[in-house]
C-alpha cells in the first residue's frame, strides 16, 4: 500500500531542490498534488514527470508572500481533488546575507516575509480545510540554522527558520484535537541551487568545507529530505506532532 493513497497534497517550493524532490515521491506514493512556486516553466517539467509516472498534479505558480496564492492552493485542492490532507509548507531562500549591522531593514523584512509569514499564511488556510476533513499533517522546512547552530552572515535566515518551530509547536497545541499534526523538518547542508557551494561565485572549497562539518562527512541529496518529510506526513507518523526533526547528517552534534 502506498504511503499517501487516497492523499491530497500541497507542496510548495516545488520547481527545485528539496521541494521537488518530496513532490515527485509524495506523486509515487499515491498523493494528488497542488504544487506552487514562481517559474511556471519549471512547475510545468515537475507536472510532465509526474504525469509520465501514472500521478496527478495541478500547478498554481505564485509568490508565497502573497495571501491570494495561499488561499487559492487550498480552493485548488477542494475544488480539483475534494480536500486537503497534507500540507508541505517548504519554500524559502537565503535572504539577506551578511553580518547583522550590515542587514538593510527592507532585506530582512522581505527575508521573513519569504520564510516565515508565507508558512503563516499557508497554515491559515491550510488548518481549517484540514480540520474539516477531521485532520491532516502540515510540516515546516525549518533547518538547524537558528535552531543549534549559529551560522555567521545569517541572521535574518536564523531568525526566520527559528520562527517557523515557534508558529509550528503552537499549531501542534491549537488543533491536535482536531486531527491536525504539526511538525518541522530541519535539514542539514542539501545538494540543491540554493547550498552554499552552488552559488554562483562560491569560493573554492565551500563544498568540502560545509561537508566536513556534518558527522556522516557529507550533504545530503534532496531525496533524502524527502524520505524523512514523507514520514511526516504519512500514518507512520501518527504520533508525532510538535516535533523539529533534525535530518542534518549530525552537523548539529559534530565537533570533529
Ligand atoms: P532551492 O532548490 O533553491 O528551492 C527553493 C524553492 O523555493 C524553489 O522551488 C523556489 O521556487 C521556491 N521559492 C523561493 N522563494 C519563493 C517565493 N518568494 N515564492 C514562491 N516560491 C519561492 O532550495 P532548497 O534547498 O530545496 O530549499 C528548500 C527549503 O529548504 C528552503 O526553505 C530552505 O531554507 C530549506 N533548507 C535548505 C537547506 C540546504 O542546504 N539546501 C538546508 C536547510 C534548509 P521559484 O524560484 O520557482 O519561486
């Protein structure tokens, strides 16, 4: 049986990376699909291989800042598939970089924003569909930045990836009586656009540093990511709520 039959899904930030990766794997284990982000193009690709794989997805490309995009991915996931069930409230980007003196007011304004009001927005459409349904799974991408580890020129990233384990323990408490599970998922160093060593101009070495700073000695592929957010959003997670789940290859532990 198929861990997400019968399911319907939001996932957001779904043209890349970890996003990408858990839509494609949520769409494999039996998941209807609402995916979002900003490149139409990209979301189009996702749709086509899902669709080549015997899945079912719809596409509603936005900016996640924005409220109407928030409510429309849930009317999309009634009005097309008949609910919601789970809810992957995944996009984010680094933001405003730099030590904190040096962060502009509209940087880090627009970092939250991006990180962390989109999952509020998100939630607060996402919880009462869920809760008419008599439950439902809604899982954060939070990271061990701001949460055990503090990683200088990104304070604005920490502060917002922080703030999402805050609004996910009180949603936990809020509807858990209701069927709803709140949880986050905090990954370490991922192999996508986004990882340090994949910018554009990145020092030499970026990557074999950031590496050696995880116990296993590595980053981790998106899938993986994926495989630890499919738990959570799957009855084998049933008695988990309230959680900020490290799947960070020890980076948060590692002293070697
Ligand atoms: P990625 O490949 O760059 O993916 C980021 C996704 O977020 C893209 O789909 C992007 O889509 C979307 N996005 C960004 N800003 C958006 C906006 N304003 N509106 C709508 N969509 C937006 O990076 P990733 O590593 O998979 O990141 C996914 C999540 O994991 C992020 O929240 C990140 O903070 C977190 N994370 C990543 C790492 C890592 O090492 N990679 C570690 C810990 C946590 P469009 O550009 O098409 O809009």
């Amino acid at each position: 049986m198929n861990a997400l039959a019968d399911k319907i899904a939001i996932v957001t930030g779904a043209s890349s990376g970890i996003g990408r990766a858990t839509a494609l794997l949520f769409a494999r284990e039996g998941a209807r699909l609402v995916v979002t982000a900003r490149r139409q193009s990209e979301l189009d690709r996702l749709l086509a291989e899902i669709e080549q794989a015997g899945g079912e997805a719809v596409s509603v490309a936005g900016d996640v800042k924005d409220e109407a995009l928030a409510k429309k991915l849930v009317d999309t996931a009634v009005d097309r598939f008949g609910g919601l069930d789970v809810a992957f409230n995944n996009a984010g980007s680094n933001g405003a970089m730099g030590p904190v003196p040096e962060v502009s007011l509209a940087g880090w304004r627009d970092t939250l924003d991006t990180n962390l009001t989109s999952a509020f927005l998100g939630a607060k459409y996402q919880v009462p569909a869920m809760v008419e349904r008599g439950g439902g799974s809604i899982i954060f991408t939070s990271s061990f930045v701001g949460h055990t580890v503090g990683f200088p020129g990104m304070g604005a990233y920490a502060a917002s990836k922080a703030g999402l384990v805050g609004l996910m323990q009180v949603l936990a408490v809020e509807f858990g009586a209701r069927g709803v599970r709140a949880n986050a998922i905090l990954p370490g160093g991922t192999d996508t656009p986004m990882f340090a060593a994949n910018q554009p101009g990145a020092a030499p070495g970026t990557r074999s540093f950031v590496e050696g700073l995880h116990a296993l000695k590595r980053i981790a592929s998106p899938e993986e990511i994926a495989r630890s957010v499919l738990h959570l959003a799957s009855d084998a997670s049933s008695f988990t709520t309230g959680a900020a789940l490290l799947v960070d290859g020890g980076v948060s532990i590692n002293r070697t």
